[in-house]
C-alpha cells in the first residue's frame, strides 16, 4: 500500500444504544469517546442506533412475526384446508 494516503485502521468498540450490546472489531473509524474494555485496554468508542443484536432482521423477531399474520391472512381468507385458494377452482383433469 502508498504509505500516507490510507486512514489508520485499528481497534474500536462499537456499542449498540438500542441494545446495550458491544463489541470489538477492527475499523477505520475512530470515536471522540473511549472506554475500557474486558481485556483491560482502552478503546475508542463509536455508538451506533441498532446492531445485529438489536435489528430485528438479524434477531429474527420480525421474519417470525410476519410468517405468523401471512399464515393467519390466508387461512382467513382461503380456510384452513385452502380450498377456496385462486386457481384452484374450474379446473378440471384432462385426460
């Protein structure tokens, strides 16, 4: 690499708000803040809204709560057996 025009890359602490989850990574951000972290060194800080352990597309909290009302909207409107699903009416076997 051309020394001088890359931005330092070093350890930091990401910390979810939403959460109160945080990790250690590697990054080229850099916070204001620091904090002490389990292995007793001082980091640098970014605070972030939502992370993998806060996002529900991650968590799996929205994926299963949709799958639950698209299951329920369908037997709603086509019953519980399906029957009266689009399509499925008129058809007729040919032989």
């Amino acid at each position: 690499m051309k020394p001088g025009i890359h931005p330092a890359y070093g350890p930091v602490v990401f910390r979810d708000k939403a959460g109160g989850f945080a990790f250690l990574t590697r990054s080229t951000l850099s916070g204001d803040k620091t904090v002490e972290w389990e292995d007793g060194n001082t980091y640098p800080v970014v605070d972030v809204e939502i992370s993998s352990a806060s996002h529900p597309f991650y968590t799996g909290q929205a994926r299963v709560l949709d799958t639950a009302g698209r299951v329920e909207r369908f037997e709603r409107r086509y019953g519980a057996a399906g029957a009266g699903a689009p399509g499925s009416a008129g058809r007729r076997e040919v032989r």
